[in-house]
C-alpha cells in the first residue's frame, strides 16, 4: 500500500543549526503539508504546497520556515535557524485531491530535538 | 479564531461497549470533517471521512456530521482494547480562496478496559 516516507526518523541538532525534513509523498498525489506536533500538545498546521507553491501558511510558518519539491519526488522543509522552541514531531502529509474532498495520509514522522 | 474543539479525555469504556467522541467546530463554511487515530508516538492515521450532513458507517465505525449545529461526532462499536488511542477531530478550513488547511482538535484519549 502506498504511503509517505519522512527521513529522517529522528533528528538532533544545536540551536541556531539549519535542519533540512525530507518527506516523499504518495506517488499521484498532489497537495502536500507540514504538521507539527509538540510533545503532548495538539497537530499544528504548518503549510499547504500545490502545484509548485505554498497555498496556505500558519502562523508557525514564518521566515526561518520554507518548504520546496526539489524534483519529482521530494518534499522538503527547511528551519533555517533552529530555536528551542521548534523541538517537536514534524510530519508530512499528501493527498490527491485538496479543496473540500482532502483526504490527507500522513507519513510516520520526523522527530526533532534542538539541543 | 478558527477552533476546533473536542471533549476532554481521558474516554473510559469497556470491551464490548460503544464509545462516543465529539468535536465542535467554529467554522460555519468548513465542508469536510475527518477522524484521525494516533497511538502514542506515532502519525495520525485516518479513519473516516464525511462530507454530508448525516450518519457514515464503515465497519464498526460511524461518523455523524450535524452542520446545522456545527457538530461532528465518532462512534465505536463493540469497543476493543485496540481502539485505544488518541482520537483527532479535524476539519478542513476555508482560507481567503482555497479549503488547503486542515485544523486538528486537541484530541480525546480513548481508553478501552478488557
């Protein structure tokens, strides 16, 4: 069954350090999101991508957030300068369709750790 | 501010019983209502989808969608000791021109008793 991978599974790094998530969506799928979830909190929305551009931000995703598709198949999300704060589960999520029929299928998280 | 909110938890039922979890939503356009299930440190995994004012069954699962009174609801029958989890309310959003934004509630932690 297709699904959507996130490398790595977990990830360490200094405060101030750029940190690159890697996610590969499902193959025919479209719509592409970042979520993240701190520890014993709720899902956050981060970022809706379609069609080679953000369609939605949350107000989480400011200046040190940006998302690309380097090519066919990768999804990245790139902290630039990472803060205490961004310590959290980062997860990817695709869907085929967006709009009102958004079924989004999430892959099984990246676990950062700002030290 | 767009919310979503959910019951709190901890949900206690017995094997057997049927648990019931509800999520109410601020939105008066949203037009798509999903239910997630998350263990304890893993990804959110859908469960069921509904778009339709009324009752969706998918085995021993039935999601109810009142837009009316902006209520979403999940039920669980015959409740088994692998339901227990994390329950996630999620609607999708309209935002300016687009419905790209999915917004979760906080979760109700279910807990099934053999």
């Amino acid at each position: 069954e297709p699904e959507v991978t996130q490398t790595p599974s977990h990830q360490v790094t200094q405060m101030g350090q750029e940190v690159i998530l890697r996610c590969v969506p499902i193959s025919n799928h479209l719509y592409f999101y970042w979520y993240r979830q701190i520890l014993g909190q709720k899902v956050e929305f981060l970022v809706s991508f379609y069609n080679n551009e953000i369609s939605e931000k949350s107000e989480i995703f400011d200046d040190q957030f940006s998302v690309e598709r380097p090519d066919g198949s990768n999804f990245t999300l790139k902290i630039r300068s990472t803060k205490l704060e961004d310590s959290a589960m980062y997860f990817c999520a695709s869907s085929f369709m967006g709009g009102r029929n958004t079924e989004a299928f999430f892959g099984q998280g990246t676990r950062l750790t700002v030290v | 501010q767009k919310e979503v909110e959910q019951n709190s938890g901890p949900l206690s039922v017995p094997e057997g019983a049927i648990a019931s979890l509800n999520c109410t939503y601020s939105d008066r356009v949203s037009q798509s209502f999903f239910w997630y299930r998350q263990y304890s440190g893993k990804s959110p995994e859908l469960i069921m989808s509904i778009y339709s004012n009324g009752d969706k069954e998918d085995g021993r699962f039935t999601a109810q969608l009142n837009k009316a009174s902006q209520y979403v609801s999940l039920l669980i029958r015959d409740s088994q000791p692998s339901d227990s989890a994390t329950y996630l309310c999620a609607v999708n959003i309209f935002v300016k021109t687009s419905y790209d934004k999915v917004i979760f509630g906080p979760g109700t932690s279910l807990s099934v008793i053999p």
